[in-house]
C-alpha cells in the first residue's frame, strides 16, 4: 500500500513530465508558425523582385497599372505602379503577408542599345571645328562633313576631324517618343500635379525661405505648391517630392536635394548647387557655376516661346539628361548652352540650338550648334567643346528617347 506521500510524489512528477511535454509541444507549433510567417515574408520579397524584374521587361504600352498577378493564387497579388519622375520613369512595386506589406521603389532608366556621339541634322552646312574640339565616337553628320575652320585665332589642333564612323543623318533630328512629350504637356499646365496625392501651401510652411522635408518613396507624393515666386535659401528636402511654381523657382548652393522634382516656367540652381535633382521648366533652365548635380538627375524644359534656354555655367558638372523640346512655330526656338570647363556625362537632345564650350561625356542630338564670340555668331562652329562618347560609362541609363529604345535597367534604388 502506498503512503499518501508517495503519491502526492507521483501526481507531482506526473505534472512536471506534463508540463514539459506540453512545453515542447507548444514551442514546436510556435516554431512552425514562426517558419510559416519567416518563408512567407521570404515569399513576398521574392514577388516584389520578380515584380521589379517584370518592370524591367515588360513594354510600357502594355503596362497595366491596376493590380497584376504574378501568380495564380490570389493571396499573392502583387501591385505595380509605373510613373514619370522627371525624365526617369518610376516603378514601385507591393505586395502584402498577412498583417506585413513590402514595398520597393527604384527609378528606371534606358541603355543605347547603338551608342553615339553625335547626331547633327543636315541642313546642308558642314560642322567647322576649331581649337580643341573633338567628336570621339560613331556619329550621324550632315552630307557635306566636317571641315577645319579658324576663329578666334584658333585652328583645329587635332589630327582626324572626327574618331569614329560617319553616317549622313536626316534633316530633322528624331522625335522625342510621345509618353513623355504628353508628360511634359500635362506637367506644365497650371495647378497641381495629378502624381500629387498630398499638397501643402508653400507660403504655409517655409519661414523665410528655409524648408526642411522628407517623404519616403514608399508613401505618396507629397507637394508644395505656390502660384508665386518660391525662394529657398537653406533646408533640406529629400524623397518623393514635388515643388511647384507657376513663375519661378530659385534654389541656393546652401539647399540640400536628393530625388526630388521641380517644376516652374523658369529654375535656377545657384552656384555651388549639389544634388541629385529633375527639373522640369517652360521658359529657362540656369545651373549655376561650380554646382554638381548626381545620377541620375534629369533637366527637361518643353519650350512654351521664342529663346528658350537650359545654360549651364563654367564648371559645373552634371550626370544625367538634358532635354529641349518644343514646337515649331517659333524661328528661335531655344538653346542648350553649356559653359567652359562645364562636364556632362549623359545625354543632351535639343529640338534647335546647342552651344558647347565644355564637355559631353556621350552624345549630343541637335538641329544645329551654334558658337557666339564678342564678335559674331557663327552656325555649325565647335570651338574647343567635346563630344566623347567613348567615356560614358558602360552601366549609364537614361531617358528613352525614342520608343525603339527596349532595354531597361534600374538606375537608381530609392528610399
């Protein structure tokens, strides 16, 4: 016969084994639930990336923004959002686990799939170099070619007039693609920007010029609209931003940017400016002198008059694309004018005038150039600028100019 206190003794050792048992029982359901939640959250990342990859393939055209399945299961619906920001195009995918949404932004850009240093349309004037101008790459060239010319008591001091292939080119230069001609048109009108899903009165909330704001690309877009001049002297602002002016907009060296969009009939970036930053204007376009603008920036201006103008100062150094676009009823249409010692590694497309005294790492599509001195203007006159296309680098994406452009890239991961 057992004591009372040998079996208090069993029930008590019953309990523990019990406990223990249950303990391990539980720690292995939440282990598995745990896994289940750990490769599920595994599984939407991976269908963000495909969503990213499809991006990267898929034609615009054919784009579908409302919601697009990737897989057949309707738990796994997987959102696609494809924008213009600036001349990039921007591209956010989402999608959702349970309780946990996951998200991803990047900016897409295009690759030359038959890169170029040059296309000068042919209007039956050859393009005279003169001192130290080079054209280093494959290029389409008026029927009548290159020649030497002498101004400034300065003759062409290279040995070929140009290094690389020549083809006779037409005489109009080709047309930007139509996407982004319609952008610009709708962008510029008056009032706020459709992409603005938040908008805020400029006048509200900058004190004295100075403006601080940041705005994940994973949340909407935030805007700051004035239909008056905007001044900014100092602050920061970063992120899925937009400001907006319907005269002007003026930024100091002092602002700090990073992916943000401006939009105005006329911008200027003060001297020593650094950012990364897209622009777009109606009027003028100035980067101040010494200024750095990162990749990828983009300086889009659709000329709404006579003597439109993007002037980019001495020394400073651009990597990105810069685009004048406009119609034709105007005789002076508009100019790209970029200084001495000024850099750009990217693109230039002006639908008249480019003036060059720096340096294109890329290419250079125009109607003509033309070289002002104090004393003449001269038409189809490169004195001292550059055009090598052989030095852009092999990774660079930019705008699609034309819709036979089909490679797509990431250019930039965003925040």
């Amino acid at each position: 016969m057992l004591k009372a206190g040998s079996l208090l003794y069993a029930i008590f050792i019953s309990l523990i084994i019990g406990s223990i048992a249950t303990s391990f029982v539980l720690y292995s359901y939440y282990q598995k639930l745990r896994m289940a939640q750990y490769e599920g959250r595994i599984e939407a990342i991976e269908r963000v990336h495909s969503a990213m990859n499809l991006l990267r393939t898929q034609e615009i055209k054919d784009f579908d923004p409302d919601k697009t399945y990737l897989f057949s299961r309707d738990e796994q619906a997987i959102q696609l959002q494809l924008e213009h920001w600036g001349g990039f195009y921007l591209a956010t995918a989402k999608t959702s686990f349970r309780q946990s949404s996951f998200q991803e932004s990047v900016l897409l850009g295009y690759k030359n799939e038959t890169p170029f240093a040059l296309y000068l349309a042919d209007n039956n004037h050859p393009l005279s170099l003169c001192g130290d101008a080079r054209v280093i790459g494959n290029s389409f060239i008026p029927q009548r070619g290159l020649k030497r010319a002498y101004i400034e008591g300065k003759s062409y001091s290279g040995k070929d007039l140009i290094n690389g292939t020549k083809t006779t080119s037409e005489n109009k230069i080709p047309d930007l693609n139509d996407p982004l001609k319609d952008y610009l048109d709708r962008i510029l009108l008056d009032g706020i920007p459709k992409e603005a899903h938040k908008v805020v009165s400029y006048n509200d909330v900058a004190s004295e010029g100075v403006l601080e704001s940041q705005q994940s690309f994973q949340d909407s877009t935030l805007c700051y609209y004035s239909p008056e001049r905007i001044y900014l002297y100092d602050g920061k602002l970063k992120g899925r931003i937009i400001v907006k002016s319907e005269e002007s907009i003026y930024l100091e060296g002092t602002v700090f940017a990073e992916d943000i969009l401006l939009i105005a009939p006329r911008i200027e970036l003060a001297a020593n400016f650094k950012g990364s930053i897209h622009l777009i204007a109606s009027d003028t376009i100035i980067i101040g002198a010494y200024s750095e603008l990162y990749y990828p920036s983009s300086i889009l201006l659709e000329s709404k008059r006579e003597r439109s103008a993007i002037i980019i100062q001495e020394s400073a150094k651009i990597a990105g694309e810069v685009i004048l676009y406009g119609t034709d009823n105007y005789t002076n249409k508009g100019v790209v004018s970029i200084k001495e010692a000024a850099e750009l590694t990217g693109n230039v497309y002006s639908f008249d005038k480019v003036e060059l005294r720096g340096k294109v790492k890329g290419s250079i599509t125009c109607e003509k150039f033309i070289l002002k001195t104090s004393s003449s203007i001269y038409e189809n006159h490169l004195l001292d600028g550059v055009i090598n296309a052989e030095e852009m680098p092999q990774e660079y994406l930019g705008i699609q100019i034309k819709t036979s452009q089909r490679i797509r890239g990431i250019a930039k991961w965003l925040d």
